[in-house]
C-alpha cells in the first residue's frame, strides 16, 4: 500500500506533479499519511496520469447488493476503458482507502454481512471522517467526503451519480447538503448528473453561485440535468460539450488559485431519457403527497420518504437508469481526467515546493528520515537505465530515427539488490520493525538532472537516499545505461556511463563513516568498485562483524574480488574469505583463472589446508556422486572450478543458464555440518554432501531451471541483482546462514524466471515456511528452526530461490525458452479407441501446424471408473516441476445414453501426473463433485496466487438434496475445488451459476494487464431467447474469485456451426496474439481462431491450418525443445 508524504525532489515537482500547489496536505502535512493509497493510484499520481475518484455510499447506502458491487466494478472498468485509473475512496476499519483491491469492494458491498459482525458502514462527510477513523469504523463517503479525501490525495476529478442539494423546503429547515459547501472550499472537479428532483433544485443552484462553485452543464443547448431527466427546467451558468474544454477549465482554475471547486452536468444516456420522464412523474406525485400528508414540513425525514416513495411507485425500474448514469459518468469523467494530465504534463512553469511523493507501505512517511542504523548495507552501483525500442519491425538506415517507446526506470546493481532485499523485508517483518531494518544503498552520484530522477525514484519506493553521495564537482556524472533494443526486445547495443563509481574511491572516507555507523549484519558488495575500494569495505565490514556477500556484475569486473581475498592473506587475516558470491558459469571461470595464477589466492597455504582435510580424491568422490542431469557440473568444469574456490567464497551460488543453479558450499561449523551431513547426499534431492576429516562437509546442491511461459517474461534486466537481494535479505538478528529446502526454491525459480516487471526488480512472495539447515556461522550456530521459521533468514536459500538461470544473454534465452506446443485430445465416441488421450506437437512455433506422436495412435487410457476419457486438460506445475492431466471420467461409445450421462454419471474425475511429459504413471481416479451432481464434466485446473492453491474447476448438473434419484429438472453449473496436490481437494461449491446451462470453461491469463480471460459454452438450445445458444462466450476479470463482465458471445459464429472445448494460448514468438481451437462437436472438430487484441473478443478464423485428425476437446501447452524431443520419441 502506498501512502503519501513530503519530500520530493525537484524532478517531480517539475515534470511529474501530484497535485495542486496549494494542496490542502500542503498546510496539513500529517494528513496525507493518514491515506492508504492503492498502488496503482499511487504510480499514476506521481507519474502525473489521469486518476478518477469515485465514491463509495452508492455502494453503502445506494444500490443494494449484489447490484452495488457489479455497479463499483463496472464504474472501475469504465473509468480504465478510458484512459485513466479508477480510484474508489472508503473508509475500511478505521483506515482511509484511496483504491480498493475487488476483494475490498466486495467486503464493502456485503453491507448485510458487515452489518451482522458489527461493522455497519456509516455514512461519512466531513463531520464524520476523524470520529470514525477513531472508532475503527468502516465507511462509504459522501460526494463532501471523496472531495475532501481526493483532494488530499492529489486527485483533481471525480466522478459519481448525483450532487447532494437543498432539500425542499429548505429554506425554513436549512437542510442543505454539504456537497455544496465542501465544493466552495475544495479546488477538485466533480462529474454527476446534477441533483435528483425531489430536491429544490433551483435553491440549489443559488447555494453554488454563493459558494463560488463553478456550475457548468455538459451539453450544447446549457441545460442543467436533474438526475433521471437531461432537463431539469434550469439553465447552467456555463456549458461544455468535450473533456479538453471542461480540462482546460478546470487547469485555468488551478493557475489562477481559486480555492473552490467546479461541477459539471452530464445528462442521463439518451436511451434512459424516455423511463426518466416517468420517474419524474413519480417523483411529482410523490412531492405532491408530501405535501399533503405534512412530511414535506418534517425536515432530514424528508428526502428519505421520497426516495421510499419514487421507489414503490417505479417499482424499481430507476435502478437500471441510476446505473447507467453512474457508469457514464465514469466515463465522462476519465475523458476529462485525461485531457487535464495532457494539460498538467505540457506545462513548464510548476511550482517547485509543495508536492507530495509517494511512499510503499510504510507506517509512518519516513521516506527522508536520515537514518544510520541499517542490519543491511549495499555499496554500488545506481544508474538510470534508459532503453529505447523501436515499435515497427523494419529499421531505416543507421542515419534515421524510428517510432518507438522510451522508457526511464532507475537500475544500477547495487540498488537492483537493495531494492529487492527492501521488498522482501518489506513483506516479512512485522510493520512495527520494518523501519529499522529498511536496506541502506551507498552509491555516488552527482549533482545532475540524472541524479535527480534517481533520488526521487529510489526515494517514492520506500527506500533510503541518504547513502547517495552527491559530489558537487560538474564533471562527476550520474551513472546511466542507455540500451538500444529491437522490436522484439532483444539488445541491440548500448553505452553505459559509470564514470561516477571512480569517484567512490575519492569517498571513501565517508562510504566507510557511513558503514560503521549502520552497523550492518551484512555488506554487500558489487563488482563496480576497484580492487582497493573492494578490500577497503571488507576490511572495514570484518572489522565490524559483518556477513559479506558479492555480486560479481560483469565479466570483466568479476574478478576484482580475487585481489581483496589475496591481500587478506597478506595481512594474516584468521578468516581469509567471504560470505558468498553469485557468479554465472562464465563469471567462476574468469575468477577462478585469476586465482589459480601463480600470484592468486589458490596456491597460498591457507587453501591447501582447508582442501586437505577432504583428501586427494575430493574430485573424483565428487564425480562419482553426480549423477543423472547433474553430470554437467562435472563435464563444464563447474564443480572443479567451485571446489577450488569455496576456501575464500564459503558459498558459490552459480548460476547455470537454462540448466538452472547450483550450489556449492563449504560448511566449517560442526554443528552446521553435522545438520547436512545428517541428511547426506540425496540422488533424489540432487544433493551431495562429502565430509571433511574435522567434521566440516563439502555441500553440492543442484537446482535445475523451471520452464515458465515465455511471454510472461516482460523485463530480465536486473534479474540477477534481485536474486543477490533477496539472498541478502535476512533475519538480520541472525549470525549464520541457512538453506531452505521447500516451496521457496521452486516459487522463487519460477518468479525470477518470469520477471514480470516492467523495471529492473520485480517481486513475488514466496512459501516463507519449511525446514532449515544452518551452516557457517560465526560463533555458536542457532538452530532452534521453529524461531526463524516465523521469518525467513535465509540468505542462501532466497538467493537460490532468485537466480533462475541469468546468463550472458539473458534476453535471448528467455525468448528461446518454449519453443514448440503440446496438444492432448480425443477423438470422439464413434470410435471405439475415441474415448483414450492423444498427444501431438507443433511443427516448430507454428500453432497451425502438427505432427502427432505415438504414430498417431492414442498414447494414455484409462482403466479406472468408466473406463472411457475426454477433454483432457494439461496443467504445469506453477514452479516448473511437473505436470498434471485431468480428464472427464466418461464412455459413451456403444452406448449414447446421454440423459444418463447427465444424470447418473460419475463425480469423480481421472488425473495423470508426469514430470516429463512422456511418463505419466498409473491414473487414479479423485471424486471432486457432491452427491447432488449428476455428471463432473471437462475438469480443469489453474494456479491461484491470492489462495496459492490450485483452482480446479468442471461442468455438472446438481439436483435436490432428496432427489437421490436425480429424476428432477437441472441444468449444468460450473463447480470449483482448491487443491495443492491433485490428491485431495477441498469441498466443492458452485462457480458460476448463469440460471441457465454453461459447460466447458476455461481461462486465459494475460500477465501484461493482469487480466483473467474466462470462456465457457452457452448450453441452451440456440432459440430467438438464446441466439447465441450452443457457442462460446467470453468474459474478464481481475481475480479468479472476483465478478467477470461479459466480453463477446457468440464466439466463431460464422466461420462454425457450433462450438464447444475452448483451448486457449499465447504464441510463442508474438507478444499480442492469442490462439483459441473450439471444438465444432458434431462437424470439424478442432477449429483454430486467433486475434491480437483478446481484450476485444475479436476473434478470427485462421488459415492455412494442419490439426491431427479428428481432435475434440482437448489443450494446448507450451512446451521446451527437450520437452518436444521428449514427445517425438513416444
């Protein structure tokens, strides 16, 4: 979460601004930091792009549910469609929201539920903000409370339903609503659809012009609106008909300083014109009766009676209407937020000293407390990274310019690990501890525009600058890496500018001052600084206690680590070496060709001693115990190389390129030993432990790579440093080092090889429980596991868990990682094998073009339950390490009792797993659906992260409790269970229930929006009440567990008589385009359709195609060389 605070440097101020000059957080500067502003929001409002603020009482007191939960989702996604980001304000437990997460939304809506636990939602204006912020309370805010809450955010529009007014009658009760006033005294732009006409509206329009409110309709003719009706019967003072001119306005208002704010009118959607003139009759009768039954004279009571009233006598038919406004209002209001940002963006002549930054979730805005006390240094490199990518394919000369996209994003080595290691603090120590233990970067950088935008970007993601040296001098120039990419985002060529680490030396005086003073248990050190600078902080880190780690960087400055261990030698150092280090194959090479020279470190006395104690056989034992895919540890020299090297790095954590990481450690506490020894080498562990005649233990553990979706990788500059980070990342009141041996090295492998991120650090949580061993420590070791297993300290297990295959050619290897795609299906019950699992693959990376394998005979059938399997569904394991196949338990050939199939047919489905694709072992069969279904049809499975858990989810007919028989009327509803293992699952509960008939479901997730695409079949008979019956439709949303909205229906229709099985892909080589075969059941079969825009719905029938023969309902995944080689050979 994100908070806002004071400080920013001058960059932001000038060419990013927040918000308005005379920012009410300006005069109030503890305020902001009582807002928790969502981090979407947060990156937009300091990156100056339109933010539109929406309220939350229509949520809590308007709509009810579920309506006011679909509306606030529909108000979002309308705001995005846009062109701006959505920012809905509530108050939840006490704490001010600016954006809520859907699952926030949904908890809000639940007014019943919250009502019942005793957290009724109130209503808050201004009045009532601090009282129940006080009392922990939860809140939907008023049009006088989202004002008040935006504008201290730094939101300038707002959009909502309608502006609160004088109550008829008001002029003798005073009730007059304080949207009006909070208008006159808060500088933000309101989009509503004026005020409902059971208020006085002609008064109300008085109380605006006194409070100085600018009153400005958004239509040709002037007309003020009055909610349900486009005409109230009142002219607007003013009269906009385009956001730009309603922008401009509002930015002229801004320049000028007035303090009050503007409201526009939008006028009801022209289709609900007609059903306002009747509720406008209604509302006239029911002013009228109020009239005459006295309530009119009964002041507050009276807007309620009328609302009741309208109600009863609409029959609720105003809902549909008072959506609709709300959605367009969104709208309306996102358009002129866009165009104001265009206005905020293009001006030169911004103030330069009251705009908020923002902090990431931090109790308190501390972003600029110069702190000295860190259990975490980093001395380095920070950079600017700047990277220029062309957006078409064909390159003029080399004397032109081309379109493209610029990108600027901090990066350096240094400041990738510390803010990966700030991250992972961030996420595992208690809010109360995280201040204390925030990493500190040491880096030098001068006084230039450069080192501004590096201040202010390392400074808005909740880490320290005050180990950012500034050296005066004009010709010290801020580190910067300007890389040249083409349109597929591989490198091209780049200059880095890192003049400004020379000057490290010139300061080290204080880069030392500062270290001592943080007392840090670990200093990690890069590969930028010199030889003497390098042996300087270690002497110095030594000297206070400090673990030391070192990221290599580049091959050419790896090897500036060999001369700092070799003058510890010189000085009789008692511990000559280091904690760790992260070199990639071809970094341990040069290294270890530097230490092996006649002058190097490997022919000192120290090193014979400590490699004596494990005999002259150490590498041939060694060779001996690697096996199976380990073999090129011994083969590439890797573990010779290693071995040879562990003496002055105690643990070497190499990174293997697409073959994965190993690790190669030297354990001299017995005590530490004595824990890998006593689970010894483990073949199936990839785990080879050899014992020393002083009780320490050599240590070799292989973690070979996860193949992850290759277009889920968005940006692997970086990747490296932030497995040094989170390697760094600590218990930091611990004194050894431990390796985790669960969950967290296959998530982390996972994570670091998809990076998704668009800059140079990007973060995932991972399983932070599982058992540790403890090596190396200085002094006596702590190996009580329960105590540190409430937080992780694991310095060498994260930075396994991170490496994830960094090589010389990170961006190329990634693009390269699937390179082919695997197709499971039947064939179809009028077959008497049809009912078995086939398997083909791709011709190369070409969807539209397949061979299939096993001779093109069925490769896996089932023995279990009916004996008969379809729609299989393949699943990878979301870290890499095998694979499961789920298929519906169901055999109609011979027999076509499709009633029965439906009514009496198996809850149970049929799972395979396998961990190469090509042995998949014994099926077993799992019972998922409850004994009201009648049939458990096209199971599925997909990974989610907010339960890290699977989702597994399938099609079945569910009838009464007592109709045990199953004799009664039903229809198929999509069911789900959660399960980590395939073996056992949780109860099953209904998914998606349409009312009517939906099967064969399944998603599609595009990483780049954070979209859920969902396809299912419409089962109702195709009629004139379902025309588009019998074809697939297509929805989206945030969250697995959240609401989707309808995309397109009818899908293929046209190109397919029918359509069923949807299988959903990426390409491989296309970073837009998407793949979808339905299965024309009862025709073709497989049928492929593709588009480059799945956000559209837009789908296309492909040409050109070559399928198996007769494919049906089935999935496509994709798939590595060695896997494809696995599958030829079946």
């Amino acid at each position: 979460m994100y908070f806002l605070g004071r400080g920013v440097s001058r960059i932001a101020r000038s060419s990013r601004p927040v918000t308005n000059a005379r920012n009410l957080a300006t005069s109030n500067s503890d305020a902001s930091n009582l807002l928790a502003i969502h981090p979407e929001v947060a990156h937009a409002l300091v990156r100056g792009q339109p933010v539109v603020a929406l309220e939350s009482t229509v949520i809590t007191h308007g709509l009810t549910y579920p309506e006011n939960l679909k509306t606030a989702i529909s108000c979002e996604e309308n705001v995005r469609a846009n062109g701006a980001v959505p920012a809905t304000i509530a108050l939840l437990n006490g704490k001010l929201h600016v954006g809520l997460e859907e699952k926030q939304l949904e908890i809000l809506a639940d007014v019943e539920s919250l009502k019942n636990s005793g957290k009724a939602p109130v209503k808050l204006s201004r009045r009532d903000i601090a009282p129940a912020m006080s009392l922990g309370q939860n809140g939907g805010t008023t049009i006088a409370g989202t004002t008040i809450i935006a504008h201290l955010a730094g939101i300038k529009v707002f959009a909502t339903g309608g502006l609160g007014g004088v109550h008829r009658g008001g002029e003798i009760t005073w009730d007059v609503s304080a949207d009006l006033t909070e208008l006159g005294r808060t500088p933000i732009a309101v989009v509503a659809s004026g005020a409902k006409s059971i208020l006085d509206i002609g008064r109300t329009l008085e109380v605006l012009e006194t409070q100085g409110v600018t009153v400005a309709a958004y239509d040709n003719d002037g007309n003020w609106p009055a909610f349900f009706t486009p005409r109230s019967g009142h002219k607007a003072p003013w009269a906009f008909n385009n956001p730009k001119d309603a922008a401009k306005s509002i930015y002229l208002a801004e320049k000028l300083g007035l303090q009050s704010g503007t409201i526009f009118g939008v006028p009801i959607p022209k289709e609900f014109e007609s059903v306002g003139l009747e509720i406008q009759a209604a509302v006239d009768q029911a002013v009228r009766e109020s009239e005459e039954n006295g309530v009119a004279k009964s002041g507050r009571d009276t807007t309620p009676w009328l609302l009741n009233r309208v109600k009863e006598l609409t029959k609720g038919v105003s809902v549909p209407s008072n959506v609709a406004l709300l959605e367009n209002n969104a709208r309306i209001g996102a358009r002129i937020a866009v165009e104001y940002a265009k206005l905020k963006a293009n001006r030169i002549d911004e103030a330069t000293s009251s705009y908020q930054s923002v902090f990431i979730n931090t109790p308190t805005s501390k972003a600029s407390i110069q702190a000295t006390k860190s259990p975490l240094v980093v001395v380095g490199a920070a950079a600017m990274d700047i990277t220029a990518q062309p957006t078409i394919s064909h390159i003029p000369g080399t004397h032109s310019t081309s379109p493209g996209i610029v990108r600027m994003s901090p990066g350096g080595v240094a400041r990738n690990v510390t803010e990966a290691a700030h991250r992972v603090l961030k996420v595992l120590s208690p809010a109360s501890e995280f201040e204390a233990k925030r990493p500190l970067l040491i880096s030098p950088v001068g006084q230039d525009t450069f080192a501004t935008a590096l201040t202010f970007e390392t400074e808005s993601r909740g880490m320290r600058v005050d180990g950012l040296l500034k050296f005066s001098s004009p010709s010290v120039r801020t580190a910067v890496c300007n890389m040249f990419l083409d349109a597929k985002g591989d490198l091209q060529m780049g200059v880095a500018d890192m003049g400004s680490m020379a000057e490290i030396e010139t300061g080290l005086t204080k880069v030392l001052e500062k270290l001592e003073a943080a007392a840090p248990k670990i200093v990690a050190i890069d590969g930028n600084e010199s030889s003497s600078t390098i042996s300087a902080i270690i002497e110095k880190a030594k000297a206070i206690g400090s673990l030391i780690f070192y990221e290599p960087t580049s091959t050419a400055k790896c090897t500036r680590i060999i001369p700092a261990i070799s003058q510890m030698l010189a000085k009789g150092e008692r511990d000559p070496y280091i904690t760790g280090s992260f070199p990639n194959i071809i970094e341990l090479r040069v290294m270890w060709e530097l230490a092996r020279s006649e002058e190097g470190p490997i022919n000192s006395s120290y090193w014979w001693q400590v490699v004596d104690k494990f005999g002259p056989d150490l590498h041939r034992i060694l060779a001996g115990q690697i096996k199976g895919n380990m073999t090129f540890l011994v083969n590439d020299g890797i573990i010779q190389m290693a071995t040879q090297l562990v003496p002055f790095i105690k643990h070497l954590i190499i990174k293997c390129g697409s073959k994965g990481v190993v690790v190669v450690a030297h354990i001299t506490d017995k005590e530490g030993a004595m824990n890998w020894v006593s689970g010894g080498t483990q073949s199936q562990k990839r785990q080879v432990v050899v014992r020393g005649s002083d009780g320490s233990a050599l240590v070799v553990h292989y973690f070979p790579a996860h193949t992850l979706d290759r277009t889920r990788v968005h940006n692997v500059t970086g990747a490296g440093n932030d497995f040094s980070g989170r390697c760094e990342d600590t218990d930091l009141g611990y004194t050894g080092i431990c390796y985790k041996t669960t969950g967290l090295f296959r998530d982390g492998l996972a994570s670091a090889r998809s990076k998704q991120s668009t800059g140079a650090v990007m973060f995932t949580n991972g399983d932070c429980t599982g058992d540790f061993l403890w090596s190396d420590t200085k002094g006596q070791p702590n190996v009580n596991t329960k105590q540190y297993q409430s937080y992780v300290a694991s310095l060498l297990s994260v930075a396994v868990a991170i490496a994830a295959c960094v090589t010389a050619a990170p961006v190329q290897e990634r693009q390269n990682a699937y390179s082919a795609y695997m197709f499971a299906y039947f064939t179809g019950e009028g077959y008497s094998n049809g009912e078995t699992i086939s398997f083909a693959v791709s011709n190369g990376n070409n969807a539209l073009s397949w061979t299939e394998v096993n001779g093109g005979n069925p490769y896996l059938t089932s023995s279990i339950g009916t004996k008969g399997v379809r729609d299989p569904s393949i699943i990878r394991a979301h870290d890499g390490s095998k694979f499961w196949l789920l298929a519906t338990d169901l055999k109609m050939y011979g027999s076509g009792d499709w009633n029965a199939a439906v009514r009496t047919g198996s809850r149970s489905i049929v799972i395979w797993e396998s961990t190469d694709l090509k042995n998949w072992g014994t099926p077993r069969l799992v019972q998922v659906s409850p004994a009201t279904a009648g049939n458990t049809w096209a199971p599925e499975a997909i990974w989610d992260p907010s339960q890290n858990k699977y989702m597994v989810f399938w099609a079945s007919s569910l009838y009464a409790t007592n109709d045990t028989a199953h004799t009664g009327s039903s229809y198929h509803r999509i069911l789900r269970a959660t399960t980590t293992d395939f073996k056992t699952f949780s109860a099953p509960e209904v998914y998606i229930d349409k009312g009517w008939a939906v099967i064969d479901t399944t998603f599609a997730y595009d990483s780049s929006t954070s979209t859920y695409y969902r396809f299912s079949k419409d089962e109702r008979a195709n009629s004139s009440s379902a025309p588009n019956g019998k074809f697939v439709f297509q929805e989206k949303g945030t969250s697995l567990s959240g609401s989707f909205s309808l995309i397109k229906e009818g899908v293929g229709k046209g190109s397919i008589s029918r359509g069923e099985g949807p299988t959903v892909f990426k390409s491989n080589t296309e970073s837009n385009k998407w793949y979808m075969f339905i299965d024309e059941f009862g025709g073709r079969g497989y049928v492929p359709f593709e588009t480059t825009n799945i956000a559209s719905g837009a789908w296309t029938l492909s040409t050109g195609y070559s399928l198996p023969s007769r494919p049906r309902h089935g999935s496509v995944i994709p798939i590595t060389e060695a896997e494809r080689q696995n599958l030829l050979s079946l």
